[in-house]
C-alpha cells in the first residue's frame, strides 16, 4: 500500500532552516480532534506512564496502523458504448448485478499517491480467496485484505455466501498538506455496511491525525455510546515541537460496560452485535517550539479505529 514517507514533490523535512511556520494551539490540531466522549474524561486509577506501544508523534512518522486493505486498480477498459463510464460486472453465479446498489455502478476515482484523493464508493461484491477477503467494484478497482504491518488485526469480515456478499462500501484516502516544506500526511477510511445505510460490518481509520469518532457513529456502531477514561500521560519531543500527549481507555456503555484498553485489540459484546475492537485516541496539548527550530513536520495524534462484526 502507499503509505507515508512519500512526499512526493516535497523537499525533505526541514529542521532548522525554513522559513518560519507555527503550529496550531494546543486543543485546535484541525482534524487530530480532541478525545471528549460520552460521559466525559475519569481519569480514576490512571497511569501516569504510558506503556512502550505508542504512535507516531509527528506528521512525517508512519501512523500507528489498522485499515488492513490495500487499493489495486481497475485494468478493465472503459465501456465506450456508455459514454466512457465503466458498466456493472456480473457478480456470482445467479445473481442479477443491474438490481439494487448496481443499478448505479459502483468504482472508484483519483490515484494513490499525492496529491490526488482517492475514493471508492457503492455496492461491492465481498469474496473470500487464499490470500483474504477482496471486495471488488463494478468498475473493476477492488480492495484486497492487506494487514501487514498491523500488530494486531481486528478479524476479517465475515462472508454468508460462498460466491460472495454484496455490500456497501465507502472508502477514502487523503492526502494533508502541513506545510510546503514540511511534508505531508495520508489518511485512510473505510465503511463496508450491509447495505447502503445498513448496519456497519467493518470499519476503520488511520493516520497520522485523526478526529476520533462522535458519539453518534460510536451509538451507530455498538447500539450504545462509549466513555474515555484517561490511561496515561507523557512529554514527547517531534520535529520542532514539545508537547505533552494524554492516551486514552474507552469504556463502552453496556451492562456491564466493558473496558476497551488504549490500542488494545479487544473483544466486545454489544447491542448491535460481537465486534472485534482496536482504539487508539490521544489528545495532544501544551504545544511549543524548540527553540532554534523552524519548519518541522507537524504534531501527530495517536488515534485509529478498526471494528469487524464477527457475525451477522
């Protein structure tokens, strides 16, 4: 997959000798978002110590990973006689690919690499093959299971037909600028529902910054909301910028509730369902420069989410 490191017509990271540019304040990092859940912040029997694990604490540093797919493009021709626009794919065998969500055709747009966004959007069909699940559009671009450089993956997502699952799918990569000579920061989402506006089958979200979900997603997801509680607490020093980082547990409000430690990969039980959990949240505040330091990458979250419904 492309990943950070490319800056792509950017000069390297600059760190003493570009022209002056300053960092958000602390609390306003744009898209890093803050950690406010439902219920607000306990920090009842937190570690001042974070634990070894942590993620990338600047801009220019690989995110901590958990979107296990990888985009492979279409190489499928254009259907000239509509226009230019690619048309529907039979899915499996008995399977009308012009009713429902195919009816308008489902592909993807952009290229994955800098500065271009790519998004795939609409019906997919969900298959099973040696090598992982795949989901393929019907312009012939497809998503292919990819969780290396995950340390701990949430399950695969579940197949019902053995010729494969139609489902919806809404997948973005985005590439952020942080500064002309800072570089720049890619990040990735995706939705894959049972039907357009169904109920939520996989999900996931990396990068380098990341707002955290809304109660109302969370609600959407597990059928309830879920708490953070503070986990640990921690000074770091990246690029030209020291600041102090708060990580964070989240506790989902079931009943019992069940605690989702920080990047712990986690096994919950919820209205809407058994889901495999990884999340990671942090808030980073009390941002300030180095002194002598001018233009490094900016600060990073440590945020990412992967959720996987074990069963229909």
């Amino acid at each position: 997959m492309f990943r950070l490191g490319l800056w792509l017509g950017f000069v390297a990271l600059c760190v003493a000798a570009c022209s002056g540019e300053t960092l958000e304040p602390a609390g306003a990092l744009g898209d890093a978002g803050g950690a406010a859940g439902a219920g607000g912040v306990s920090e009842a029997g937190s570690p001042t110590v974070c634990a070894t694990s942590t993620g990338p604490l600047s801009t220019e540093a690989t995110p901590r990973r958990t979107l296990p797919w990888t985009f492979v493009a279409s190489n499928r021709a254009p259907d000239a006689g509509a226009g230019g626009a690619p048309g529907p794919t039979s899915g499996p065998p008995d399977v009308d690919a012009s009713s429902g969500d195919a009816s308008s055709p489902s592909g993807c747009e952009g290229v994955p690499s800098f500065p271009s966004t790519l998004t795939c959007r609409g019906g997919a069909w969900l298959r099973s093959t040696a090598t992982g699940p795949t989901l393929t559009f019907d312009d012939g671009s497809q998503l292919l299971w990819d969780a290396s450089g995950i340390d701990t993956p949430v399950a695969k997502p579940y197949i019902l037909q053995a010729d494969g699952d139609r489902v919806w799918v809404d997948f973005e990569q985005r590439w952020w600028v942080v500064c002309p000579y800072c570089g720049a920061y890619q990040t990735d989402t995706i939705e894959m529902r049972e039907s357009e506006g169904g109920k939520v089958r996989f999900i996931a979200r990396e990068g380098d910054r990341l707002s955290d979900l809304s109660d109302a997603q969370v609600t959407e997801i597990f059928g309830v909301t879920a708490a953070t509680r503070l986990s640990c607490s921690f000074h770091a020093t990246a690029g030209c910028s020291e600041f102090e980082r708060s990580q964070f547990d989240r506790v989902l409000e079931t009943d019992p509730e069940q605690v989702i430690l920080d990047a712990t990969l986690t096994r919950v039980v919820s209205p809407n369902g058994e889901y495999d959990v990884f999340w990671a949240t942090s808030s980073e505040t009390q941002i300030t420069w180095v002194p002598n330091c001018q233009d490094g990458p900016g600060v990073a979250s440590d945020s990412g989410f992967a959720a996987s419904r074990i069963a229909p």
